[in-house]
C-alpha cells in the first residue's frame, strides 16, 4: 500500500534515513469521489469538526448532510460555530444560532462557540482535539485556516481569505493534504488540513441506509410495527410518533424525508452529479425507478404503502428513463395484482398512477 496522510507506518532506520517497511492497517480512510476513481485524503480519522457561522450563514440541510456522511464513515462530529464574536451573549442573534443548535446538542452531538478572532471557547476546542486526529470540514470562509492558525500558537501558518480573494492575491494556496500536529501539552492532536474535503461532498449512502444515520431514530427505530420500517408512511411507525410528541426533533425528521427522496431520485446535488462515474449513474437510476426485476414479483405492504404514498416523487423519478411498460406493470402491480393482499386496506386507496409525461 502506497502511504497517505494519516497512516501509520513501520520504519526501519539507520543511521541517516528511515525507510518505510510497511503501512499497518487503516482503522479508517475518507474517501472522495472523483470523476475516474474514488481518491483516498487520508486515513485513521477519529474526529470531523464542522465548522460554521452566522456569516457567511449555514444551513440545517448541509449540517444534516455532513452528519450523515460522517456517520456512515464512524467519525465522531463535534460542531463548532465560529466567530462568536459576530452574535455576542445575550443578543437576539446569539439566540437565534442557540435555538438552532440546540436542536443537534438535543440529539447528542457536542456544540461548541468559538471565536478564532477573540479566542473564546479555543481551550475547549483544543481540549477535545487532544489524543485524536480530526479534519476540518466546512463552507469556505466560515474561518478554518484562521482557526487552524489560532489553534498552531504560531507554528501553523495558512492562508486566510476567501478563494477568489487568495488567487486574487496570488499567495500560495495549498492544494495537498496536511496533517499537522498541534503544540501543547497532553495527549498529542493531529489536525488534517485537506481542501479536497472541505466540503465534505461524500455521499455513499443508499436511502434505504439513510434511517441508519439519523443517530436520534434509531432507539425509537427498534420499535416500529414493521422492521424495515422506512419511517415514511408506514403504519405502526415509531419514529413518527417520537416526533409528534416531540422526543425527535420535527427539523431532523423533515430532512430526513428530503434527503431521502433526493437519494431516490438520484439528484443529491448537480455538482455531485459530475462527479459520478458512469456505472454509478446507471446505479442511482436503478435505485430511482421499480427495478425491471421486481416487476411482476409480489412487493411487500411496506413497498406498496412507500410507492403509493410517493406517487407524484417516483413520478419525477422516472421521467426520462422509464419505459411505457414499466409504467403499465407498475399500475398493474398497484391496482390489480396486489389488491388487498396486504391486508391492510392499501389497495383500497389506490387510485390509477398518472403516467402523462412519464
Ligand atoms: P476558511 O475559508 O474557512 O478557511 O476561512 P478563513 O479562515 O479564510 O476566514 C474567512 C474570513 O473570516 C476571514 O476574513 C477571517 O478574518 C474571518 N474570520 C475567521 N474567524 C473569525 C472570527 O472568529 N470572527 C470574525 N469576526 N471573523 C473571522
Ligand atoms: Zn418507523
């Protein structure tokens, strides 16, 4: 194996030079898809810190998106919104980021206020970091190189500035991944600096896995009617009543229902889809439209109940790559052939599935 950021190595040395002998086993890598392959940034993470502000401001749906990839690839995600400095205690502004982020610190995931600039909450920041090794994940300007500067006591120096402004300027702008190790005292921190994964664009995700990585269903999940429950539609959802009486936060619940059917339609993202190749092209729309396969076969009531309730998504789903006869075994499937075979009375709300422009 080719060494990279972050591995752990055997080396054997002699009097002027170390050799590597021998990369030991990655307990795990980030990976980032590319055109022609996936490309490794680095190996034996423990820890994603999300950096955001107030300005430029964030957003639920990338926040939810982040935790989602981070989980699916067991990182521990710690969110830090930086540059307090901008909404200082007891503004309304410094409410309005509390209430927001109170929602994940609700959840279980670790929220700290910093301020690159002033320097409040750094101490906690660089006391989570201590024994670990983290990559800094967030939208351009929200201050990671200013916080990775701050975090360096003088010993890390990086660009700070928007892109544009960088190029503008003509100062070096690092386009490798780096690991660096934090002065201090303790247990040792390593920080990745890694532009390639700044935006954290990582999305291997199936939606059926989707459920599996809203961290805060998944005790409720345990308990739903059925044990493939998609929290959708299903009757006996226990997830659904958890959020109507308010043990799962509504704002998580209802991402969960987006992203879900943008992973259906395989459509997360149209900077992501250039990023595809083609066998995952052909993947994704596999997955969006009834498999050719399952056509005719008997679906299950969860199925039937999902493809009903999502008529007008699958819909979109299939325009420009499902064939009329799909679309007439589908209406068979759904009218006919299934008619109260679930026992549940699904059958009987069935109405035709309009296939114009489909
Ligand atoms: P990056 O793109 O995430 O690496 O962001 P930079 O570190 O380049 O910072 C973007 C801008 O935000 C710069 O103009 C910084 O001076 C500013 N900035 C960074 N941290 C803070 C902070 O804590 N408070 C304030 N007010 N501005 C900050
Ligand atoms: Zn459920």
């Amino acid at each position: 194996m080719e060494p990279i950021v972050g591995d752990e190595v055997k080396i054997r040395t002699s009097d002027a030079e170390a050799v590597v002998e021998e990369v030991l086993p990655r307990r795990s890598t980030l990976i980032r898809r590319q055109t022609m392959k996936p490309q490794v940034l680095c190996a034996n993470l423990d820890l994603a810190v999300l950096v955001l502000s107030t300005e430029p401001n964030f957003s639920e749906g990338m926040v939810d998106r982040v935790l989602v990839s981070a989980h699916a690839q067991s990182l521990d995600v710690v969110l830090v919104l930086n540059k307090a400095d901008l909404v200082p205690r007891g503004s309304e502004a410094r409410h309005r980021v509390e209430r927001r982020l109170f929602v994940y610190e609700k959840i279980g995931y670790k929220v700290l206020f910093v301020s690159a600039l002033e320097g409040e909450g750094l101490e906690d920041l660089r006391s989570l970091l201590g024994g670990r090794t983290s990559i800094l994940v967030g939208n351009s300007g929200v201050g990671k190189s200013c916080l990775l500067n701050k975090l360096g006591q003088g010993q890390i120096e990086v660009t700070v500035g928007d892109i544009s402004e960088k190029l503008k300027l003509g100062r070096h702008i690092t386009t490798t991944t780096t690991m660096h190790r934090l002065p201090g005292e303790g247990p040792p921190a390593f920080l990745i600096d890694s532009p390639g994964a700044r935006r954290f664009s990582i999305w291997d995700v199936k939606p059926e896995e989707l459920k599996e990585h809203f961290i805060e269903f998944i005790p409720f999940a345990r308990h739903c009617k059925f044990s493939d429950c998609r929290h959708l539609q299903e009757p006996g959802c226990m997830v659904k009543q958890a959020v109507e009486e308010g043990d799962v936060p509504p704002e998580r619940y209802m991402s969960y229902q987006r992203i879900y059917q943008v992973l259906l339609e395989g459509t997360e993202g149209s900077f992501r889809s250039a990023l595809w190749t083609e066998s995952e092209h052909a993947e994704k729309r596999k997955r969006a439209s009834v498999r050719e396969a399952d056509i005719g076969a008997p679906l299950s009531a969860i199925e039937i109940a999902v493809l009903r309730s999502s008529l007008h998504h699958l819909h979109h789903a299939f325009k420009g790559f499902c064939c009329k006869d799909s679309l007439r075994s589908m209406e068979l499937i759904m009218t006919d052939e299934n008619k109260d075979t679930d026992g549940m009375g699904y059958a009987a709300a069935a109405g035709k599935p309009k296939s114009d422009g489909g």
